[in-house]
C-alpha cells in the first residue's frame, strides 16, 4: 500500500452513533478515534452517517404534539430528515473536533445540511417499503391513511407502521459546496441519513416523503468527489458467504464480478449486507483503481493498510 494522501468517504453504521441521546454522546467519542487515525495518516476524510434511530425518535416526538394539538401541522419526514442532520451532526462534529485537537490537528470540521435529489418517477415510489416512526393499532393506522395520507401496513406482529419509499439517489444538491470545503482541507459530515429526499419542480426543490439508503448515497458521494476509498463500516469485520451457517466464508476481497455472482446466487441479506456490498461495487465499478472495503470502525485504519475487512476493487 502506498503512502500517498487518500481521499476516504467513510460511511459510519447506527453501532458508530448509539440510539439515545446519551449513546449517542458517548459513541461518537469511539467513532471519532478511529477516524482521527485515518486523518492522522494524512488521508482526506469526508463522513456520511446514518440516522434511522435518531429520524424515528424525531418523527415520533412530532407526531405526538401533532395529536396532542389539532392546530400543529403534520410535520415532514424530510424535515425530521434535516433535523437529525442537524442533531447527529453537531454531537459527532464536536467529537471530531476534540480529538482532532487532543493530537495537535487544527482542521476544520464543517456538517453540511444535505438535500438529496430523487426522481419523482423512480419505481421506489410505487412500493413504499421501508417501515418508520411508531407502531400503531389497527384503528390508529387508519386514521393516520386518511388523515395524512399515509400508506400504512402490518410490520411482523407488532402493529401498524407507515411505509415510505426508498428511491435512488440522483443528485447531491450541495456537492459544489462540499467540494470546496474538501478541497479546502476541511473534515466534511454530509449526506446525513441518506440525505433529504427532495425533488425538482422548476427551481424549486420539494422534500419528499422517502428515505434514501445511506450506503448508495456514499457511494455516490465518493464518486463526485474523485475519492480513493470508500470504507461502509458496519457490524461484521469481514463479509461473509452463507453467514452464520456451519460452513460459512469469511471474504478477504471480492472482484467486481465474483460480488455480482454472489448477489445473483442470493449470499447476502436484503436490507442488511445487500445494499452495503451492491453499493460497495457501485463505487468500485465507477473508475479505475477504486475500492470499497467493508468493515468494523474500529478496523478501518487496519483496512485501509490491507490488514482485515473484505475488499471490493476490479
């Protein structure tokens, strides 16, 4: 591996930002080492994040004051989208910043609120699927369809939930602006939760009732900024053929066409490593001499030196 600078996009899993308040406080402090030690080796960093715990509590807290108060309008998921930037954003910028500090670095940490453009005719919007907010009965979930519009469905026993759509992301509004804070030699946290899903109508840019997958989101985002590597950090050091059977395989590295083989053969769970590896070959697809490695946070230093994690390059 050679020395040279690398520009990294990091995509940090939910284990990297806890699920409560105080988690979350106490987990971006780890997230933040280990980041450091990428920035310390004199790579350019840019982070993207998840939000699913952090967007869900948003959005239950908001539709409480909505039943509590007939006059409090229904507030939007891609409001609720901006405010978990927003609040993940400042926790993990300031842990950034310390630990940045705490080794002699003066970088500047910038999070940048992120509008992601879908297309309002991409086929996510015909079968809304990803489950959000809180359970309801029967009852409350047909109030909530004819009330907001909602398109609401059973989730595994536990109740009512309402579904959204999860369309591809197509432009990153704000990628001028993240370039140039990069370029600049800013650390970035951008495209929180997949970005605000919104769409263009003339100049106007209307927030959308989806989500947008984190992991494709990266990808794209390493893409546009000419990045090196793109790390999707998760809850396994290495991915696995037959996980959690008694002949399973752990994976070093995976060329573009074996991670294609697998996918078609069905090795890897919807919804979980699924997106993480088609992302992951999105990425490494898209120009020669860029990888993908998929890993634990805390063993991303050692990815990037070639010492674990599972590699997606041509």
């Amino acid at each position: 591996m050679d020395k040279r600078k690398r520009r990294i996009v990091v995509a940090l899993g939910g284990n990297a930002l806890g699920n409560t308040l105080p988690e979350q406080m106490k987990a971006v402090k780890i997230t933040s080492r280990s980041i450091v030690d990428l920035i310390e080796d004199g790579n350019e960093v840019v982070i993207t994040h998840g939000n699913g715990p952090q967007v869900g509590m948003i959005n239950n807290a908001m539709a409480a004051l909505s039943r509590e108060d007939p006059n409090q309008p229904n507030t939007p998921l891609s409001v609720c989208v901006a405010m978990s930037q927003a609040y993940i954003g400042y926790d993990l910028q300031n842990a950034m910043r310390e630990e940045l500090k705490n080794r002699g670095l003066n970088i500047p940490v910038t999070t940048m609120i992120t509008q992601v453009r879908v297309l309002e005719d991409d086929p996510a919007f015909a079968h809304p699927n990803k489950p959000i907010g809180h359970f309801m009965t029967k009852d409350q979930a047909d109030l909530a369809a004819e009330k907001y519009g909602y398109v609401m469905a059973e989730d595994a026993g536990r109740g009512y939930r309402r579904m959204v759509a999860s369309p591809k992301p197509y432009e990153i509004v704000e990628i001028d602006a993240i370039r140039t804070l990069v370029n600049a030699g800013d650390v970035v946290i951008a495209c929180g939760g997949g970005g605000i899903p919104v769409a263009l109508r003339g100049n106007h840019l209307k927030g959308q009732s989806a989500v947008i997958d984190k992991d494709f989101v990266s990808a794209k985002l390493a893409r546009d900024l000419d990045a090196d590597d793109l790390i999707i950090l998760t809850a396994v050091e290495k991915v696995s053929l037959r996980f959690g059977k008694p002949d399973e395989q752990v994976l070093d590295h995976m060329s573009i066409a074996e991670a294609k083989s697998y996918i078609a053969a069905g090795e890897f769970a919807p919804g979980s490593m699924l997106p993480k590896v088609e992302a992951a070959i999105d990425f490494a697809a898209s120009a020669p001499g860029r990888r993908a490695l998929i890993t634990l946070l805390e063993k991303a230093k050692d990815g990037i030196a070639g010492k674990t994690g599972t590699v997606i390059s041509d």
